[in-house]
C-alpha cells in the first residue's frame, strides 16, 4: 500500500493474480498453502534510503502476498521476484548505533566466543552488513575474522586487529577460506530459495564436519503472536518459525546443536555443524497456529485502522516516527495518513539527511527535534522505548510517546 501523490494501493484478494504467484513452500516444498495479508505495492528495498525526495517517492515497489504452509509452518511471500533484489553500499541496515542493541549484541558474541572457544580461530560472517557484528565477535574472542557482503562499505568504524571484509559472496570463489565458526544473521530471510543456500555453506570447500553455524533470523511468531506486523516487508520473502528453521536446517544436512529465541522474542536462532549423514526434516503438520494465522488478516487490518485513526487526531508536524529501519518504513508507507507524518527519527547516521522509499519522508537525527513542538512520538520497536524516552528527557521534550 504505497502512498504516490493522493493515490493509495489497497489490500487486494491474495488470489487474483494467482498465475504470479508461488504455489510451493521454500522449505519443504509442499503445497498445502493458506494465504493471507496481501498488497498491490511495497517498496522493494525498506533500507534503501534515497538522497532526494523525489527520488524516493519514485522508488521500485513490488507485490506482497503473505502465504502460510501448513505442512512445516513457513510463512512467504508468494509473489516475491529474486531478481527486483540487489544489495549495494547503498543498503544500510546497521542497529550498531543503539545502545540496546549494542548491548544484545555484544552479550551475543561474548556468549557464542565462549561456548564455541573461538580464540585463535577463524570466525566467517556471511552477510556481514557493514561489519559491526564480526568486530565484535573478534574482540570479544581473540578471533581472526572474515566478512563477506556487497554492502560492505569501508571506513565504518574503527578497524580491528585480524578482522578483513571482502565486498563479495562467501562461495566457492574462496576456496582457501576455511573457518572455524560461520556467523549468517538476517540474511536467510533474505534468500528465495534457503534450501539451496544452506547446502552451498554447507558443502564450501573450507567447510569442515567439525566448523560451527550460528544462524538468526527474524522471529515469525512475533509478527503473528505480538502483531509485530510492521515486519512485513518486499525484501524478507520468508518468516520462519522454530519449526520452519529447523526443518529447513535438517533438510539442508546440518546437525540442530541449539535453538531458540533472542532479543526479546524476536529474533530465532540456530546454532549447528554439518552432518556426516544424511536426514529427513520433520515436514508433518503440526497445526498449532493455524487458527492464528486465519485471524491475522483481520488483526493486521484493525491495527493499521487504529493508527489510521490515531493520525487523523494529530498534526502531522508535531508527530515523528523513531525508527528509520524497515519497520517505519513500512509504518509510513502502509498506514493511511502515514506520509503526511514530519519525519523518521533514526540514531544511525547513515541514515540521516536520506529520505524514505515510497512516501519520501526526510530522516532526522535526535538532535534536529530540540526546540520542536513536538507532541508525539511513535517508536517502532518496544524494546527501544525507553531508549527513546530517555533521548527525549535529554532534549527537553515532553511528547506522548507510544509503541506502533
């Protein structure tokens, strides 16, 4: 539902065009489909910031036709195109620069150096982002470490001691790599086919029987069960659940060491080693949230109306979202009433001075609110709340600030 001029995409019927759209799960490629929440247009890339207005109101959008596979509890987007995807220099999707995530993710190295004895090892981050992670996995650790990303972009940071990023795929190209430990977050979701990825970590010639995968993802039953809906986004084609990720990690040949949830629900990971031999994955149908995903639909439509109501009651320029990440991004673009909204607040400032696909609202940093007659704030995630609450005490403002 992207906002161009006065015109807005509505939700449509996920069936007709039923002809575009993918007919089998990404996982266990079974057909046993429920559809629901679908839109004509989203931009295609959230965290493709735009240097000009018009630029960005102009941005590529695409289809997204949420599907649900009854038979190992995947959720998709049907009408997902690989080839609309590319990620250059340009996609910026660092968290790095919030102190709560800051800190989630460095308890999350210093967790995995010392389960995982990475001192003096090889640490490879497939689809590093800008580095911040595998920096601090190595410093935490006393690894020696290797990004790969085409999004990798140098002078970010200040560089650490063994720590190299090559601006490419971790693929066969680099044969002589051979790590120890391999870090893939947020990048799975990402991938069309995830079945066919895992395989190609998992068979690289560096790869050992004994070299550790830690993989995350975004947690689908956060979006189902706390209507984290903002989630939604062109360029995620999958959610997993627990279920779908360790089903599509057991097909995939790799041994499950732990699972679980992370960053307050979510967030799943995975941490496993190749197998020596082969397995089947658990693909039966397990059905326990089916009734929810046939809720959804409605749920998803009523939260977007009371935001839409919610906006119809206040300035638009004395309103800010916080967040600059796909989740306002989307909020903008999807509520009715969103691109009037002044700005998107964000403390990364690589994202400041851009403006947003689709409805082209400027980013700001937190500083450009002081003196503003601010009266509300919608923060985009709950884990950020008091973060942002904090941010504002400090500017002197005193708006009402709520949870999307």
């Amino acid at each position: 539902m992207l906002v161009r001029s006065a015109a807005r995409a509505e939700a449509r019927d996920p069936l007709t065009n039923s002809r575009r759209l993918r007919v089998d799960c990404p996982v266990c490629r079974q057909q046993d489909l429920l559809h629901s929440v679908s839109f004509d247009a989203l931009p295609v890339s959230c965290n493709s910031l735009h240097p000009d207005a018009n630029s960005a109101v102009a941005a590529q959008t695409g289809q997204f036709a949420l599907a649900f596979c009854r038979s190992c509890e995947h959720f998709f987007n049907a009408a997902f195109e690989d080839d609309r995807i590319g990620y250059t220099q340009d996609y910026e999707n660092s968290l790095h620069f919030s102190p709560r995530f800051a800190a989630f993710a460095q308890d999350l190295a210093e967790r995995l150096s010392t389960a995982y004895a990475l001192k003096g090892k090889l640490a490879v981050d497939v689809g590093c982002g800008k580095g911040d992670f595998l920096k601090r996995l190595c410093s935490a650790s006393g690894a020696r470490g290797i990004g790969f990303d085409r999004s990798f972009e140098d002078n970010r940071g200040e560089n650490v001691a063994g720590v190299e990023f090559i601006n490419d795929w971790f693929g066969d190209a680099y044969p002589d790599v051979r790590p120890d430990f391999v870090s893939c977050r947020h990048v799975l979701e990402h991938i069309a086919e995830p079945i066919a990825f895992l395989q190609g970590l998992r068979s690289h010639p560096g790869v050992e029987p004994s070299t550790v995968f830690y993989i995350e993802v975004p947690n689908a039953l956060y979006t189902l069960r706390d209507m984290g809906i903002w989630d939604l986004i062109y360029e995620h084609i999958s959610y997993f659940t627990p279920h779908s990720l360790r089903a599509a990690m057991e097909t995939a040949g790799f041994e499950v060491l732990d699972e679980g949830e992370s960053f307050g629900g979510q967030y799943l990971f995975i941490e496993a080693k190749p197998r020596e031999t082969g397995m089947t994955a658990d693909f039966s149908e397990t059905g326990k949230i089916e009734a929810l995903v046939r809720r959804f639909d409605q749920t998803y439509r009523d939260k977007v109306a009371w935001w839409r109501d919610y906006l119809l009651e206040r300035d638009p320029g004395q309103t800010v979202v916080w967040g600059a990440g796909s989740k306002g991004v989307t909020f903008v673009n999807v509520v009715p009433g969103g691109a009037r909204i002044s700005a998107l607040v964000d403390v990364n400032p690589h994202k400041q001075g851009r403006f947003a696909p689709g409805t082209g609202t400027p980013v700001v940093g937190p500083e450009s609110l002081r003196g503003r007659p601010l009266r509300s704030i919608i923060v985009m995630n709950p884990l950020y709340r008091d973060e942002v609450a904090l941010a504002a005490n400090k500017l002197g403002l005193a708006p009402d600030i709520i949870v999307a």
